[in-house]
C-alpha cells in the first residue's frame, strides 16, 4: 500500500485548538469530514502539543476526550488511531444462528406475566399536556416499595423513566460533563458500559468480588476523582455477586467522606432476587439516587422504571421529563401498577425468581462435579470460572452445537481478558443442562490443551 506521506501532513496541519475540547472538537471535525479514516494515525502527544504550542497534558486530555467517545483508539507503543465501526455487545438473541443461544441474559418468556387481564381495566380518561407525571395509583405503590429499603427519614422523591438505562443516562447528564469520571464495577453490566461511553464520560473501572464492589476499588476510583458511581447492590450482571451487610456499611464508610458525588443504585433484579437488599446510601449523602426497573420481572418490552432520589437530582430529572416531551405513558404505568397489585402476578415473579436460582445452582453443581467450581450467585446469568481462555473456549463450544458469550465483553480494565463465560442457562431442562455441562469441560480441556497448559484441568466424566 502507498501512503501519501504529504497528504497525511496536510492533514495533520488542520488541527487547531488550544484547549483539549477546541482540539478533540477539530478533530472530530476531520473524523466526520472523511479527512480522517478509520485506521489513521493520530500524531504522538508530543508532536501534537508542539505544533500547537499547548502543554503536553492537554493534548493528553484531548485524545482521552475523543477515546472516551470511541471515536479513537490508543494502543500503547503502536499510538492513537482513527476508530473503526466496531459492534458493540448488546444484550439479548443473537440473530441468524442455528445454534442454541445461552448467552441472551433474557429471563424466560413463559414467566413473565400476561397483561391481557389488567389492559382491560386500564383504559380510562385520557391523559393530557400539564398533569402531573406519575400515575398517582403507581407512585404510591412505588413510594411504599422505595421507603421500605433506604434509610429512615432520608427525603426522597419519585421519577419514573422508560427504563433503568434511560434513567441512568439521565442522572448522568444531569450532573456530570463530558471527560467527567464515573466509578463503573469491572466486570461491568453492558447498557452502562454503553451509557458512559456515549455519554462521553471516564469509566473508572472497580472491581468487583463475591460480595460485590470492593472498598480498595472504590476508593481508589475516589482518590481520581469521580463524580459518580454506579453500583448492583445484587445480582451484579455478569457475576451474580450480592452486596453483604458487612460490604455496603465499608462501602458507606468510604462514601461519607464524599457526600456529594452522585450514588446510583442500579437494582435492576429487585422483586426476583433472592438476596437481602444492603445500599451504598448512607444517611446523610446528599446526591443519589436508587432505579428499579420491572423489565427483569414484567419483561423487557415493559419500559419503565422508578427512580429514588434526593430532592435536587429529583428536580433536575424532572426538568427533563416534563410533559409534552419524554414523559412514560400513563397507560403503561397503569398496566405496570395493575400487575403490581395483583396477588396472583406477585405469586408468579416470586416462583419466576426461585425458579432461575434453583435451574442456576444445579448447573453449578453439575459444573463443580465436572471441575470446574461454579458459585450459583443471584440473577438470570451463571458466571463461569474456565481456567482457558474464553474466546478459545467459546470457538470449541460452537462445535458441539452451543453459543457462550464471553466474559471479555463485560471487562473494562486494560488487563487480561477474564477467562469466564456469562450463561443463561435457566431455560434448559435436566437432559440439556447434564449435556451443556460435559460439553463446557470437554471445551475448557481442548482450549487449554490448544494454548499449551502445562498442566491441563482434569475434568471428571458425567455420569
């Protein structure tokens, strides 16, 4: 391939800016134009600051801007370069396969309640422009659900949204700027992955272990300066992990010295967990907010979710649900409090949640009876430990007929990809979860002996 080396340098010369936005601005500019294509190295840090006469770190601060728009890449030695259009991981089916999916993250479709009843005792008045947003009938019973699990006299006001994703990229947009940190657990629940890098924002990656966020994680993620962390107090997706009493009061501890940066609690699993409820909220923080969504227990298709938050972020939040523009349908927060109150829909979410951990600990102790020790954890995933590397593991489960999605699309930290897989597993009957299970060792063992363990697993046979 012949390079032009004197239009690459003309090019180059069209970046302009003093300040790291006017710089990232020019260079998006060039990006959208085409003057820039996917694969075009960016000039180094210092180069660039030199010909622009700008200290090094707002160069620095410039190409962090457009990284965290995914609109380039930085790869150590090899430098900064145009991004391509990379797919992005989204939750749900994969289209086109003939294999069967245990990757969807979806819950089970003949769980989820039929609305057809309650539609019929729904469509009253209509709605129109200046009434107030929330279904009175809704945000009392969201009230009464919300109170029940923060702090006693902690103030607190209601927002609904079309959806938890929806009311996080809200709370982010109402309190942060672009280049701002954000505390996001590693691994990392996709929609947020997504939500922050859209947004523009720094994820600032903390670990999470069996029960849950860990302390040294956050307050390292502190000490850089976040201004927002967002938090799975259980059922963490992908690990299944669940906050501990003794977890969330350190976590609250580190917290109080910070009262002001923005605490939100995705508890996106909430009527199905089969945990104890433990929040990062303290008393006397001032900026947070608690989402819950229905779509885990209703279905993905039942857009909404209820925020809890501080007075101030509450009035912020509605300042961009006001009516005429993007506030949730009545007759969808009628249809969801409908199915909340019915006894017989209560009943059904509580056997749906048993249900996925009863299907979730027998494939781990299948997996555990295989070698492979598998802790059940909460929430519709199973967060595999595959001493292999996952993409080797997931090429040999195709082979016998499965598609896995790896661990590496949840992780945010720049170290080694996870050697795990995140399955959904709970559809499967006794026969397939036995057959999913041998397969699974079969695959970790030809992965490892592919990639040259010196000493591969030793995988029991099933009986």
């Amino acid at each position: 391939m012949v390079v032009d080396a004197r239009k690459d340098h003309d090019v180059i010369a069209e970046i302009e800016g003093r300040s790291a936005a006017e710089i990232a601005d020019s260079l998006r500019a060039l990006i959208e134009r085409g003057r820039l294509r996917p694969g075009d190295a960016l000039p180094p840090v210092r180069t660039l600051a030199e010909q622009l006469g700008v200290n090094r770190n707002t160069a620095v601060a410039a190409y962090r801007q457009l990284g965290a728009s995914g609109l380039v890449v930085t790869r150590g030695r090899a430098g900064t370069r145009v991004a391509g259009a990379a797919p992005v991981a989204q939750e749900g089916f994969a289209a086109d396969t003939a294999l069967r999916d245990i990757g969807t993250g979806n819950p089970d479709a003949a769980r989820i309640p039929d609305p057809s009843r309650a539609l019929l005792g729904i469509a009253r008045r209509p709605v129109l422009y200046g009434e107030p947003v929330i279904d009175p009938g809704l945000e009392q019973w969201a009230a009464e659900w919300m109170h029940h699990d923060l702090p006693a006299g902690l103030p607190l006001r209601l927002t609904v949204t079309s959806g938890a994703g929806d009311a996080v990229e809200r709370l982010l947009a109402q309190a942060l700027t672009r280049d701002d940190a954000v505390a996001l657990e590693d691994p990392c629940f996709l929609t947020s992955i997504h939500t922050v890098r859209i947004g523009g924002y720094r994820p600032v990656a903390v670990p999470v272990d069996e029960q849950g966020m860990t302390v040294a994680g956050l307050r390292a993620a502190l000490e850089q300066g976040v201004r927002a962390v967002i938090c799975t107090p259980r059922a963490q997706n992908p690990t299944g992990a669940s906050l501990s009493a003794e977890r969330a009061a350190e976590l609250r501890a580190v917290l109080a010295e910070h009262p002001y940066v923005l605490v939100i609690e995705d508890d996106h699993y909430s009527l199905l967990s089969q945990r104890p409820f433990h929040s990062l909220i303290g008393p006397e923080h001032r900026r947070w907010a608690l989402v819950r969504s229905v779509s885990k227990f209703l279905g993905p298709d039942m857009c909404l979710a209820v925020t809890a938050s501080d007075p101030e972020t509450a009035e912020r939040l509605a300042m961009r649900l006001t009516p005429g523009t993007t506030w949730v349908s009545h007759l969808l927060q009628r249809l969801v409090h409908a199915l909340a109150i019915d006894p017989e829909v209560a009943a059904g979410i509580r056997a749906a949640g048993a249900h996925y951990a009863a299907r979730n600990r027998t494939f781990a102790e299948l997996l555990t009876a295989q070698g492979l020790p598998t802790e059940p954890g909460d929430g519709l995933n199973v967060w595999v430990a595959l001493g292999a590397p996952a993409r080797a593991v997931v090429e040999q489960l195709m082979r016998r007929g499965w598609l896995a999605r790896p661990g590496d699309e949840f992780a945010l930290a720049g170290g080694a990809p996870p050697e795990r897989l995140r399955l959904t597993v709970h559809e499967l009957d006794d026969e397939e979860l036995r057959r999913l299970a041998s397969d699974l060792a079969a695959s970790v063992r030809a992965a490892r002996e592919a990639s040259g363990a010196a000493e591969p697993v030793r995988l029991a046979e099933v009986g």
